[in-house]
C-alpha cells in the first residue's frame, strides 16, 4: 500500500506519536535560540575562505616541490598528559612568586640609580657629620669646665687686694694711648678742620 | 566561555577582574604558542620555559598594549622573539656557532622524550632544520600554520614579498633535502 507522505504533517505526527521526543527536539544542542551556542556570523564565510587558501597552499606546493607535497602537514611532536590543564595555574604560580621578590629587587634597583642615590648619599653624608660634629661638642663643655673650675680654684687663692690693684693697673694702661694712634687722631682733627676746644666742651 | 580579544582587554584593565581576563588569556593562546615555539625549539622542556617566560612578559607589558595590531599578533611576536632568543642563548651555552644550526637543533628532537613521529616525519624535520632560524619560522608558520602572508607580515614585521621570497626558497630547499636522501 502506497501513502503519501505529506512533509508539512509530519510534526504534527510527532506530538501525537511521540510527545516527549517532539519536546527534545527544541532543545537540541544544534538547535539555534539565543541561549544555545552558535556559530558567529561571519565562521561559514571565514571557513571558505580558510579552505581556499588551503587548497592554493597545497597547489603552490605540489607544483613546486612534488616530494614534498607528499608528506603531509603531520603533528610529530606530542605533549605531556594534561600540560594544557595545568599550565594556566603554574603560570598563576609563577606571577605570584615573582611579584613579592621583585618588589624587594625593585626598590634596592631604585635605591642605586643616580637620581636617587645623589641625594640619598648627601642626606646620610650630613647625618654622619652632624652626629660626628655633636659629639665632638658634646666633649668640649667637660674639658671647659674643668678649666673653670681650676681657674676658679686658683682665684679662691689670691688675695681680694692684690686682684684689685691688678685690674686698675690694667684700666689705666688702657687708657694711655700709643703714640701711633695719637698722631693719627690729630691728624684727623686736622683733615676735618675740627677745634680741639670744642671737643672738650662736649 | 571564550570571550573576544577586545573583552579580554577590558577585563584585564579592570582590577577586580585583571586576574580572571589573563586565566583565559592564558587558556585561549596556549596552545597555539606552544605549538608555534615548539617548532622553534623543537624540545618540549624549552618549550615550556619559553611559553612561561611569554606569558610572563604579557602579564608585566598588557596594560601598554595599545591595540594598534591584534592581540594574537602581538602574542606571536613576543613567542616568536622570545623563542630566537633563547635559541641563540642555548647555542652560545653550547659553544655552537649561531649560523649553523642543524646539527645542534636535530639532536633536540633525538633527545626529546616527546617526539613520537616516524622516520619519515623526522626526515622532513631535518631537512627543516637545514634552514637558517627566521626562514625556518617563514617555513613553519606557513606550511603548518596555513597563515596568512599578510599575518606574517604582522608577525614578523617583514614585508609579504620577503616572506613570499622567502617561502619560496625554503621550499626549494627542502625539496633537495628531501629528493638527495
């Protein structure tokens, strides 16, 4: 017996045949929605492209080297098992081990280059003599007041009268003037026509 | 979920998800890095000390990315640079002159635990290996890779008639390697 089959009634023949498998079908892996997994746009147009140039590969190579065109582009080479896995995470690894040297590195690299290392050396420079010269002053007070003290001590041993006549004697030599400085104040009277008289009344 | 190039971006200048965007940047490209170097190197434990040593490099230097280029460009030239550079630094250790190359690189793939092709597989290595480093990466980039001599130009900042060249003489060259043994 002959039937004819009728295309656009064979979906419907489906529901009714078999209900769960025509609901399958809407999601099938192959089945475009927006939610499934599709091909971009433009892969058919670049896999025709990519085939093409294939195929002018293979004829560029064939007319040129006919020996060669017998090997085939075969992958001899293979690769340990779950390399690709792992790799992602040693790198990670990696990354993370480099950053916490390197930044130890970087600011001992820093601390060398001339822009840094000029005024960092001048700033230790005057801090080592700043604390050198502190030092030094810190010692000299000592020494100085023992010198104090001493002549202090030998002040306490002479005689109040004999200090007295020491320092008069010492003002009246200091008002006697020199010879030298004499002549020279006239001399200035002189240049200046300045009166000695009238020196005295002031 | 792989997020776009220009998403990951975003994400890494983000502090709180800096983190997060360089895992799956980590997780995009590395294999298409490794692979790259690995035919560089030829070594899988070279390999990975220069594929960590990459994405270290992309870690400190990310955030001055400018887009001008790509981000996988940018992430092939680092590989690539970082690759020669290590290549020169192994052969200087081994007291091996710079420019020949063969010798030296084919016993990387003999001691190499991780190399499972046949002798003929290794053949077509070794006569690869006749070839100076640069035009060596030309070679890799192009004939396994199936790139784009524009990319390349990208790549490698070399201009697409160099490359072309370039490819070209490799060929040749490894077609009399091939043809003599």
């Amino acid at each position: 017996m002959n039937k004819s089959i009728n295309i656009s009634d064979q979906d419907d023949d489906l529901t009714e045949l078999a209900p769960q498998l025509s609901k399958l079908r809407t999601n099938s892996l192959f089945h475009q929605t927006e939610k499934s997994h599709i091909a971009s746009d433009d892969y058919f147009d670049s896999l025709t492209i990519k085939i093409q140039n294939r195929i002018d590969d293979f004829e560029d190579i064939n007319a040129e080297a006919p020996v060669l065109s017998t090997f085939s582009a075969y992958n001899a080479f293979k690769v340990p098992a779950d390399y690709f896995d792992e790799f992602p995470t040693r790198i990670q690894q990696r990354i993370i081990d480099n950053k916490s040297s390197s930044t130890f590195l970087e600011w001992i690299l820093l601390l060398i280059k001339p822009r840094f290392a000029v005024p960092v050396l001048t700033v230790v420079f005057f801090a080592a003599a700043g604390i050198n010269f502190m030092t030094k002053n810190a010692e000299l007070p000592k020494a100085e007041y023992a010198d104090e003290i001493s002549v202090e001590e030998q002040l306490s041993t002479i005689d109040e009268s004999t200090l007295i006549e020491s320092l008069t004697a010492e003002s009246t030599e200091d008002e006697t003037k020199s010879p030298a400085e004499e002549q020279s104040i006239e001399n200035y009277l002189l240049d200046n026509n300045i009166d000695e008289s009238s020196l005295t009344k002031m | 979920m792989e997020l776009s190039d220009k998403e990951l971006l975003e994400q890494f200048r983000n502090e709180q998800t800096l983190n997060y965007a360089f895992n799956l940047l980590v997780r995009k490209y590395q294999k298409r890095l490794y692979w790259h170097i690995r035919k560089i190197l030829l070594n899988h434990d070279d390999t990975d000390d220069v594929l960590q040593n990459v994405f270290i490099k992309v870690w400190r230097n990310l955030y001055k990315f400018k887009e001008e280029s790509q981000l996988y460009t940018w992430l092939y030239r680092i590989a690539t640079n970082e690759s020669i550079t290590f290549l020169n630094q192994k052969k200087k250790r081994a007291g091996v002159p710079l420019d020949d190359v063969s010798a030296f690189l084919a016993s990387n793939i003999e001691s190499d635990s991780y190399y499972k092709g046949e002798e003929i597989q290794a053949k077509l290595q070794k006569a690869i290996l006749t070839l100076p480093d640069k035009q060596r990466i030309v070679f890799n980039m192009k004939y396994f890779d199936h790139m784009k001599y524009e990319e390349m130009s990208l790549i490698l900042e070399t201009s697409v008639g160099a490359l072309k060249a370039s490819y070209h003489h490799a060929v040749k060259k490894i077609e009399i390697q091939l043809t003599k043994h």
